[in-house]
C-alpha cells in the first residue's frame, strides 16, 4: 500500500477514534471531580454543624460556671475558711456545683477551689488543699494566665483530669480579672468527652472526624490515632505555615491510599476540628463510567475501521492520478537519488515548488543583510566613523535620500514605564519596536535608516527645504507624529529632543548630543515633550539654588516621615522639586541636592536603628537614583522605595513600644497602688516624657492613667473591706487618699454604698 493511502486511513481512525476517548476520559474526570468536590463540600458543611454543637455545649457549661463563679454565694466562699463541720453552707455550694448539669453536656466532676483558705470542695466532700492530691493542678491552673479557658486531659498534667480522651476541664478564676496569676480561688469543671465523640461520630463509615487541641495533639474523635498520626502533622504544618487561615482543605496519601482532608480552627478554645475521608472509596461509583466509556469506544473504532478503509481508497484514486503525471513531469529535470521518499504529496510538491524555494530564500538573505547594513551604516555615521565620500557612495547603493539640503537629528527616549504594563527590562525591546514605527511612519524620502543607541532612539531627517525655520517645523511635525504613533501603538509616554539643522554631514555626531541635552529640560520641564536644542539655550540662568527654602522643606519632609504620615511626605517632596527644578541648574546639581536628601532618609534609619536591608534592595540604590529623568519618576522612586517602607518599619516600632510601655505602667499601679503614684514617678521611671506615656496609655487601654489608678484602688478597697478587719480610714489612708470623705465618696460611686455599709452587709450575710 502506497504511503499517503496509509496516512490517509490512519487520519481517518483517528478522527472517529480521538472525539469517543476524548468524551469518555472528559466524561470519567468530571464525573469523579464533581461527586469528590461535593462529598468534600458536604464534609465542610457537617464539619462546621459540628465545630457549632460541640462549642455550643462548650459555652453552655462556661456560661453555668461564670454565672456560679459570679454568684453572692462563691464571693461569700471565697471569703470564709470552710470545714467539714460547716454543713449547711457546704450543702448550699454542692447543691450549686450539681446545678451545672445543663443541657447535653454531661459533668462528671466539679470542684470548688478556695487558695487563699486552703479548702477545696467537689460533688462529694470537702477537705482542705492540702489533704487533695491533684492540689499541684490547682496551682498551675492558678498560675495559668487566662481567667477562663478549657483544659484536655493532656493539658491538665497529671491527676485526676489527665484522662485524654474521658474527659475535658473548664477551669475559671474567681474572681475574673485580667491576667491575674493570682486569684482567691478557681472553680474547675469536668466534662464527659463521649457527648463530644457522639457528636463527632459520622454515618458514613469511610470519614473520620476527631479534635486536635492547640498543641496539634488528638484528643477527642473515634478511632486510632496511630493512623491519623500523618494527617495530624500535616494539619499541623498547614495552620503554622498560614496561621491566619482558620479553615483548609488539602489531599494526603499515606500508606498507598490517599485522603481528602479537611479542617477548621477554632478561634473559641484553639481546637481544631479534622474530617479525613478516603479518596479510594469516592471514585468507586466512577469505575462504572469508565467501563461504559470503554465499551462505548470499542464499538465506535469497529465502525469507524470500516468505513476508514472504503473511504480512503476511494479518495486516493485522483492523488494516484496526479503522482504519474508528477513523476513523469520530473524524471527529466531530478536524479532519483534526491527526490522526497516521504509520500507522493511531498514528491509533487517538490517537484513543482523546489525552483521557487530556492529562489526566495536568496531573495529574503539579502533582503535581511541590506537591512542590517543599513542600520550598521548609520551607526557608523552617529559615532564619527564615516567620511562624507564614504556616505555618498553608499546613500546611493541603500537608497538614502540624495537631495537634501538640511538635516536634523530626533532623539527619542521613554519617560517613565513605572505606570504602564512594561517592565524595565523591555526597555531596549520597547526602542526597537519604535525604530521599526518611525520607519513606517517616516516617509523614506525624508529620513535615513532609524536606529537604536544608549537606551534613545535616533533618527536623522532629511529635509530639501534650505530655511531654517522651515526645517525647524519638518523636524517638529515629524516629532509629533512619531510621538503620536507610540503612544498609540505601544501606549508610551515618550520625549523627544531635537538638534539644530546642519549642513555639514560630518555634523551629525554633534546634533545627535544636541538632542540628548535639549532632553534634560525633562526634569524641569517635565515628561512628554518635544523639546528643541535652540529653546534650551534661550531659558533663564539661576544664580543659585535658595538651599534655606529646601532646607525647610527637608525638615518638613523628615517630620512627615517620623510622624508616620505618607500623604503629607508625598505633598512635600512635590514641594521639595517645584523648588529644586525652579531654577535652571545643572543636571549634576538636580542630582547632588538629591542624594542629599537621600543621605538624610539614611540618617533617619540609622538613628531609629532600622535595619537597611528593609528599605535597600540591593547596592545600586545611586546608581538608579542618577538614571531618573522625570519628575514623576523621581517622586515614584522615592515614594515606593523609600517612604512607604520606611514608614512601614517605624509604624512596626512604634507599635512594639505602645504596648511594653502601657504594659509596664500597668504594672506599676499593680504593685505600687498602696503608694504615691503620678504620672511623673512612672515617666521618670520608664525614662520617657509624662504626656507622651498618658497619650500611650489612653490609646492601648482605652481610659486614662488617673482614672484606671483609681478604679483599680476601688477594687483593693472592696478586697480589703471584704477579707480584712482594718479601719475604713486606715483602709482609704493606705490607698493614698488624704481625705477619708473624699474616699468614701469614690467607694459609694462605684458600688453604690459606703465601706462601712459594704461591711455591714457582708458580715450580715456571713452571720444568716
């Protein structure tokens, strides 16, 4: 069989065969995703009905055991040395504990703790601290810095709450105050976990769903934690690598099977709530599909065999035809030796096309080397390396313009690609492009070959004109239109500088650094502009620059930046160039005044002990600082290089020092509260202005120094009316105030009776 009949029959078996495949592994793949991502979607769904029915009968114990804690009833406890003999008052606080049973949660134990009398009671009995052997849990609960939080039997280190998977403990300070480590007493709740593993517990045998707690260890769930011992730790990796993400979902193979894991933490008590399901048993249902598919493609390829076969000979008896008219057009001009053996299509081909071929290639050869050369031959012109004879004789062989009169130079440069879709590296990509714009847009009669050297784009222009203010307005008009086009086509904002119109071929070299240095008017004048060498001579010469002006400006540049105020730096340092570029001075003193300003943002971090790495990339900060040409450049590089993350690194400061001075000062009143305490004392002692640590104060804790101080005196008083004999005077004398009138009239506006009435009150309800 000939080789394009065998081509032909197998295109035709695979044009019935790729659709059928195709349909059916599309059909098997999205048949398997859709039913994987709604089993994991319903997953998710029962997970987090779940996370809610486990945390609901978490708070409805919590909230039992802080409307006990807070009861008339634990506050009188807290302040009485019970013993076995005090039955009746002992009988009410058991009566209590039983009381928190509420709802689905079951409570196995509940003890009552009292630190400062050294008793403790549970649902059974009541004996001193000393004679319970979980007495060492106790104090480590104390010690604990929350007031309030859930402890597992992991946690709880030992005793009878250390039972991992039994039970669960609520553990709560009495009283509730923040951070304390020293409370009067605690009241320590256990809870049965087989509610919370009946919660957990799935219909569906091949999903797991168990609690990890904040230390990633297992704690509640059916099942061997062996097995989900690679979930765990890859739970783990995913909430430390993404701490601020509180739900996941990610596949793990483990042991050759792979399972679809899921998972949600708990911002409540830090737990975290894990459904594993096996991957393997999902695509069980999908198996069908893909024995149907496979049925289906069978059948098609039989048919599609068939009808292959009868098609292709049929098609091939007119390409049979042809190839003998070929061959016998052919054998008279080739050797068979070096004729296409790949099928007879190629070998008509060849034999009709191989002169044209070769014909066009020498044809395209040339073409490309006389376009480099004529790039070559202009450069050579642009850098002084060309006679004038030498141009003459070749402007004839490139077709250069021959009738000129006068010429001209246009150097175009890129303003700022800081706001487009480029990046810097495109730079040179982005000249070449507009090299190839000018030479479309340019006529060729009126410019010689545009080029690209040192990041411009250069063209010469002819003109026949021999008046210069003719030639002046070609060389405008031809500006603009290539300004135009390349802000059009490639979205550019571009400048373009323009030299004086010469004569002289050997001038070019010259007119091309008149039009680079009619550039530099950019960064006075600003971006996307057309700009003639001969309007740069004519501007106003400056006497100086007015350094006293800019100096303020810098002071008020550097304020804005430590008060940490972005907008108010970048207003400024607009300021800062309208009276830099103000005057006409050299591009070197632009520059100098600059790194100036540079040197003192240096300054700035240094004092500050800021680390350079923060705000410098790398090594060339002045080397790019040199490149800019523009205003909006200028003020681009700074805001994004400088400002933003200079302000950044002193807002991260300013915040750590915030909070350890509040912290510190709160301490203070802690410890010296019974003493003379003003802000003055704490500034001297904390080494920082009185009105700078009162602002601080207010703005971490949300009320002034003076009135927290006296809050927290009101509540010493209240503890020492409570649980100490001294006199209402002594009392209001050892908490600093001068007036025992004045102090009884603070206690009566907080609590609403005066200390000796508190007192009476507690001793009445102590004696009932």
């Amino acid at each position: 069989m000939n080789r394009y009949s065998v081509r032909l029959l197998s295109y035709s078996l695979l044009l019935g065969l790729l659709p059928a495949i195709l349909i059916g592994f599309v059909s098997y793949i999205i048949a398997s995703r859709d039913m994987e991502e709604k089993v994991k979607e319903g997953n998710m769904q029962w997970l987090a009905q779940t996370q809610t029915r486990v945390e609901q009968m978490l708070k409805s114990v919590e909230k039992s055991a802080t409307q006990l804690a807070n009861s008339s009833l634990v506050k009188t406890a807290m302040n009485t040395s019970y013993t076995p003999s005090d039955f009746e008052a002992v009988r009410e606080l058991s009566k209590e504990l039983y009381n928190l049973q509420s709802g689905e949660a079951v409570i196995t134990q509940a003890y009552l703790v009292n630190l400062e009398r050294n008793w403790a009671l549970n649902l059974n009995v009541l004996k001193p601290l000393d004679q319970w052997q979980n007495r060492r849990v106790f104090t480590e609960y104390a010690e604990a810095p929350r007031s309030i939080r859930w402890y597992t039997g992991i946690e709880a280190g030992g005793g009878e709450f250390t039972e991992p998977v039994e039970t669960i403990t609520l553990v709560h300070k009495i009283p509730l105050l923040p951070q304390t480590n020293k409370p009067k007493g605690l009241l320590v709740v256990q809870m049965a976990a087989a509610e919370i593993n009946h919660a957990l517990a799935s219909s569906d045998s091949s999903n797991r769903t168990y609690i990890l707690d904040r230390t990633g260890a297992e704690i509640l769930g059916p099942g061997s934690k062996e097995e989900n011992a690679p979930i765990n730790r890859a739970v783990a990796g995913h909430l430390e690598s993404e701490p601020e993400k509180k739900l996941g979902l990610f596949n793990l193979k483990t042991n050759g099977e792979e399972d679809a894991v899921l998972y949600r933490s708990s911002s409540y008590n830090g737990w975290t709530y894990v459904s594993a399901v096996s991957i393997g048993e999902l695509k069980k249902e999908t198996r069908k599909i893909a024995e149907v598919t496979l049925a289906v493609c069978t059948v098609i390829l039989l048919i599609v065999l068939a009808a292959a076969w009868y098609g292709s000979r049929r098609m091939y008896r007119p390409i049979g035809s042809l190839l003998e008219v070929a061959r016998g057009l052919g054998s008279s001009v080739q050797e068979p030796s070096v004729l296409p053996k790949n099928d007879e299509l190629d070998f008509i081909r060849h034999s009709m096309q191989s002169l044209a071929v070769s014909r066009d290639r020498v044809e395209q050869q040339m073409r490309g080397q006389a376009s480099h050369l004529k790039e070559f031959f202009v450069l050579k012109l642009f850098t002084g390396q060309l006679t004038e004879n030498d141009f003459l004789y070749r402007s004839a062989l490139y077709s250069f313009p021959a009738d000129w009169k006068r010429l001209g130079v246009l150097s175009l440069q890129i303003d700022n690609l800081q706001e487009t879709h480029y990046d810097e590296e495109d730079r040179e990509l982005l000249l070449y492009a507009i090299s190839n714009i000018a030479g479309e847009v340019l006529p060729s009669s009126r410019r010689l070959t545009p080029i690209t050297i040192h990041h411009s784009q250069v063209t010469l222009v002819a003109a026949e004109e021999e008046d210069t203010e003719q030639v002046q307005r070609i060389l405008y008009e031809s500006a603009e239109i290539l300004k135009k086009n390349a802000e059009e086509v490639l979205q550019l904002k571009v400048s373009i500088g323009i030299s004086h119109p010469f004569s002289d071929l050997m001038g070019t070299v010259k007119a091309y650094g008149e039009s680079l240095s009619a550039l530099k008017a950019r960064i006075s004048l600003g971006p996307e502009i057309i700009v003639q060498y001969r309007d740069t001579e004519t501007l106003p010469g400056a006497d100086g620059y007015e350094y006293s002006h800019l100096k303020v400006l810098e002071e008020r540049l550097v304020y804005a930046i430590m008060e940490m105020q972005p907008g108010s730096a970048s207003e400024t340092i607009r300021q800062y160039l309208d009276a830099l570029l103000y005057k006409d001075g050299s591009l070197h003193e632009h520059h100098l005044l600059l790194l100036q300003l540079l040197s003192r943002l240096l300054q700035i971090m240094q004092d500050e002990g800021i680390s350079l790495q923060k705000v410098m990339e790398d090594e060339r900060t002045v080397e790019r600082l040199l490149r800019l040409q523009t205003r909006e450049e200028i003020i681009h590089w700074f805001e994004s290089k400088w400002f933003n993350p200079l302000i950044q690194a002193l807002s991260e400061k300013t915040e750590t020092q915030y909070v350890n001075i509040a912290d510190k000062m709160i301490k203070l009143i802690q410890d010296r509260y019974d003493q003379e305490i003003t802000l003055e004392s704490c500034s001297k002692l904390l080494n920082y202005h009185p009105v700078y640590i009162s602002r601080i104060f207010k703005r971490e804790i949300g009320i002034p120094f003076s009135d927290y101080l006296s809050d927290y005196r009101m509540k010493m008083a209240k503890v020492m009316v409570e649980s100490t004999d001294m006199k209402i005077s002594e009392i209001g004398e050892k908490l600093q105030y001068k007036n025992i009138s004045s102090f009884i009239r603070s206690f009566k506006k907080i609590y609403q009776l005066t200390p000796g009435q508190y007192r009476e009150k507690i001793l009445k309800g102590s004696t009932e």
